[in-house]
C-alpha cells in the first residue's frame, strides 16, 4: 500500500519515511528535507493509514479520500498552502460532501491538502501504486471465507 511506512509526527511539520525501529523510538527520514532524526515514544506518531476523516455515517479512510482526490485532479497537485478557508472547506466538500462539519476543521483540511501535495511531489501517491493497492484488495476479498447459513 502506498501509505506502509509514512508518518505524522504531532508538533513537526511535513511527513516521515518509517526508516528503523529502536527499543525507545523509530528512525524517521523527513519527505521534504531528507533529513533523518529519532522519534521518540512519548511524541505523537500517526501513521497515515490509521487516519480516517469524520463523515455523519462513518469514518472514511484517509487512502481512501486520497485515492478520491488523486481521481479527480488526474494526480496534479491541488489547493496551494495560501489557500483561504472557504477554498479548503470547498474542497473538502467536493471529495467529501458528507463529511462531519463539526468534528473536521479547517486545520484539519489544510493538513490534508499539504499531505496530499507532498505525496503527489515525491511521487508516492502515483497510478501505479494505486492500481497495486486495487489489486491487493481485490485479492483480500477473495481470500475471505464466505459464510454460509444452514
């Protein structure tokens, strides 16, 4: 999956490479300077797979709203980081029109634009990555046991 390995780091800015795991940190590698430093236990790490945006039925998967966005823009980069807040909440009311407006700010939405636009320059959100991970789930699917009732 194109989000195995990348890392939000409360109080840092950008996204992380997961490089090695320690006793009391892991080893990250910046995605925009390249620069290597030491997570420690006590920060906030998310990975980006476990992030999931509020919507009023359920939570949608942050892959998931990537994959929405990344269609709809053809894999251009979208919004800049000077965008207003009307801009941001119109974005994510395209992706995402039922998304939660209560529990979703605008700091939350700009986040995900910079998150976005980072994986599109370092080209880890690309085509082929996202047909790898249709595949990948295809064949979860199939692998399921199918439960029959008697």
């Amino acid at each position: 999956m194109f989000l195995d390995g990348i890392l939000a780091i409360a109080g840092q800015p950008g996204l992380y490479k997961l490089v090695s795991k320690g006793k009391n940190n892991v080893i990250v590698e910046s995605l925009i300077t390249g620069k290597r430093m030491p997570a420690f236990s006590t920060s906030r790490i998310s990975t980006l797979e476990d992030v999931a945006i509020y919507t009023y039925d359920e939570d949608v998967a942050l892959r998931e709203v990537f994959i929405k966005v990344f269609e709809k823009h053809q894999g251009q980069q979208v919004l800049s980081t000077k965008a207003t807040n009307k801009e941001l909440l119109d974005f994510i009311t395209e992706i995402l029109p039922d998304y939660d407006k209560d529990r979703v700010y605008v700091s939350d939405v700009k986040k995900l634009v910079n998150w976005y636009n980072t994986l599109i320059e370092k080209n880890i959100l690309c085509k082929e990555n996202i047909k790898a991970e249709e595949k990948e789930e295809e064949k979860e699917e199939e692998e399921k046991p199918v439960d029959i009732e008697k």
